[in-house]
C-alpha cells in the first residue's frame, strides 16, 4: 500500500529547496501509485477508443519524462541513440502508442518508474543551490527558466496524467458495467 505523507522533512538534502522540490516529487507520485493501486492488466492497458492513452501509457509517459528531464536539464546532454530508443514511444506517444499497449502487469510500470525516480533524485542531491536557480534558455524565449521551474513542471506534469488516469479509470468502470 501506498500511503502519502503529510510533512516534507528539510535537512536531507543540502539547499532547503532541494527538500521542498522532493517533497513535491514524492508526494506527487505516491498519489499517482494510489490511483493505480490494484489494476488490473486489462485495466490498465484498456482504451476508450483507438489513439486513445491507456493508463499504462501514461504510466510509461511519466517515466519517459523523468528520465528525459534528468537527462537534458540536470546532466545537460542530449539522449544517446539507445536512451533515445527506449524512451521515445514514452514521451511522444500519439503515433507511438500502439508501442505503449503491452500488456505488461503494472509491478512492470511500478518498477520503471522506481527507477526513473531514483536516478533523478540521485542527480537532484547532486546539485547547488546556483545550480538549481541557474537560467536556461527554455520554455520562455524572453525570461528563459531555472531548473527550479523545470523540475516543478515535471512534477505538475505528472499531476496533470494523474487526472488523465482518474477518468479513465472511470470510463473504463462505466464501459465494463
């Protein structure tokens, strides 16, 4: 069982922050792995209708961009050939969702996004606080953006598929009624 915690302990990383940014990010996923708890294959794989996401799309989505925000913001590089290989269905999906529908159990997707967490956070406890707060020319061409931001839009992505998941839980409820 997944359960949230309803504090975010500072002192764990060096810059308070950094706590405050993880705090974010774990609370955001353990929300995600409650909403998923318990689904089963057919769930999780199932679509509304054709082009349509299915939960473990998503799930694979959510993956995709942690490693590619890690990647590009954090390590600054681009995808090698295979990175680039294994997670493009993930963060492009629309012509590559047929590659998404696996039917793979969700202990699958649970573990990948275990993964994806860990190598970020082990890069995020690796930074400064100027690291953090250090402008890059991305998102807006006038005021660029710090990985501050960029981190919290990753975050808020997830919230964002996480509301996508619920409602399709729900159609997918009222479609086996």
């Amino acid at each position: 069982m997944f359960k949230r915690r309803f504090l975010i302990e500072f002192g764990q990383n060096a810059d308070h922050a950094l706590d405050y940014l993880t705090g974010i990010l774990d609370d955001a996923r353990v929300t995600t792995l409650q909403r998923v708890e318990g689904i089963g294959v057919d769930e999780l794989h199932w679509q509304y209708r054709k082009g349509w996401n299915s939960v473990g799309a998503l799930l694979s989505h959510i993956t995709a961009i942690e490693h590619y925000f890690r990647i590009v913001f954090i390590e600054k590089r681009e995808l090698t050939d295979t990175e680039n290989e294994r997670w493009i269905a993930g963060l492009d999906m629309g012509e590559h969702l047929p590659k998404l529908i696996t039917g793979e159990p969700l202990e699958t997707y649970i573990a990948a996004l275990d993964e994806s967490r860990k190598l970020l956070l082990d890069a995020v406890r690796s930074l400064t606080f100027e690291q953090f707060n250090e402008r890059m020319n991305a998102y807006d061409s006038e005021t660029g953006s710090n990985l501050a931001w960029i981190l919290y839009h990753m975050a808020e992505d997830e919230v964002h598929h996480r509301g996508q998941i619920s409602l399709i839980r729900k159609l997918y409820k009222e479609a086996a009624a």
